[in-house]
C-alpha cells in the first residue's frame, strides 16, 4: 500500500506538461483505469483533461489539437476521429428514388435518420467515397436484411488511392450462406475490410451484382463506418 501512495504521490507532483505526457501515451481504456487509482490521480486528470485528450488526439489521429467550439470537448472530438460514419444516402445508389429503391426514414438510423431500402431491382451498384488520415482502420456496412432477401455472392469493395496505402480482405464476397447467419430485420455490420492509410487519401467503397438476374428485394442500407484502430 505505501509503495502504490508514493507512485501516486510521484505522478500527482509530475510538472503538468509531464504529467499529459505521459497520460498521453495511454489509450482511452488505459486512461480510464488510471484514474480509478486514487483520487489524486483522479483530480490531476480532470484538471488537465483538455491537455491530455489533445495530447492522445496528436498521437493517435496526427492531427493537431486547435482551439475547439466551446460546446464540443477535446474527448468528444476524439470520439468522432476515431469513427467516420457516411450516410449511405450522401453517396450514389443506382436507381434510387424510383420503383427501385427508395429513402425511407427510421429512428434507430446511426447516421442522418434516412437509409436507402430496396424495393425490387435485379443487379445492385451503391457507392461512397470519403478521405481519411495516416493510421489503420477497420470498415463495415451497417445494413438490415429481410428473410425475402437473397442474390448471389455481392461483391464487397474497398480501394485506397493508389501509393497511399493497402487494403486487406477486398473485395469480400458476402454470401447467400454468410447472409443466412444475419438475423433478419435486425441491424447488423458487415466488416467488409481493414484499411492502412500511409498518407492522407482519398478511399472508396462499392457494392456490386450484376451477373444474377434475379430480382431482389428486402434490404436496407444505413451507412459505411471507418473505425481507426489503435
């Protein structure tokens, strides 16, 4: 018990600059235990929380903390460089907004409130692009099948601007078999690939069908997400 008081004795007496130093090679969860060892190192951290989150943000993101909106804490701006959400419907859905496929809107959306549903087509091509910074990520779709639906392997698809980066496990092929496993009408992420960005580029992702004739109806598109991994 003595020694763990003065290891908290020593990092509560660290000159501030030292003390976000070091926090700041700590991840989110790391951060966290830590400040359930003792109330001084609990204090200390809520003082210096701007510091800290601004020294993780610069080290994990390499991205320089500015001056933030009052109304949106270094922790919060974190939280969104750690996850990039793209509405399916900012990007090209093939045939939307007529017999083909439609907006809907729903209240259990992650992203703007407005998805993209599939009425009946016979061959599938939706896109997004988006550019993301130097670090690794993991990319899925979140999207909600109905029992209805089924089509051949749908061809899963994610490049990286060439000479900035690679990309792993594209392009996926999403099975009938693998569809089967998803519980219907229920929303689910389909990890589709994990990206390492070396530079700042630009990323692009399609889903594609067009050798099965069939018509498919019964599914719906919420978003793309890129999670940085640490």
């Amino acid at each position: 018990m003595a020694e763990d008081a003065a290891a908290h004795n020593f990092l509560t007496e660290l000159a501030p600059e030292l003390f976000v130093l070091l926090c700041g090679w700590l991840n989110p969860d790391d951060l966290e235990e830590l400040s359930r060892t003792s109330l001084s190192v609990r204090t200390r951290m809520s003082q210096l929380r701007d510091p800290i989150w601004c020294s993780l943000i610069e080290r994990v993101c390499g991205v320089e903390c500015l001056e933030a909106d009052d109304s949106v804490s270094r922790r919060e701006l974190f939280s969104k460089l750690m996850l990039t959400t793209l509405p399916i419907l900012t990007g090209w859905v093939c045939h939307l907004g007529d017999q083909y496929w439609v907006r809907r809107r729903v209240a259990n959306s992650v992203s703007s409130g407005e998805v993209a549903y599939l009425r009946s087509v016979c061959w599938l091509q939706v896109e997004h692009a988006t550019t993301l910074l130097p670090g690794r990520y993991e990319v899925s779709w979140r999207m909600m099948l109905e029992t209805r639906f089924s089509a051949d392997a749908i061809a899963m698809l994610t490049d990286v601007e060439e000479g900035c980066g690679s990309c792993d496990d594209s392009p996926l092929q999403w099975t009938q078999e693998m569809r089967q496993q998803t519980p219907p009408n229920e929303w689910f992420e389909l990890k589709v690939a994990e990206v390492r960005v070396t530079s700042k580029a630009a990323v692009r992702f399609r889903m594609h069908l067009f050798s099965d004739a069939s018509w498919k109806s019964g599914l719906t598109i919420d978003c793309i997400r890129c999670r940085r991994l640490l």
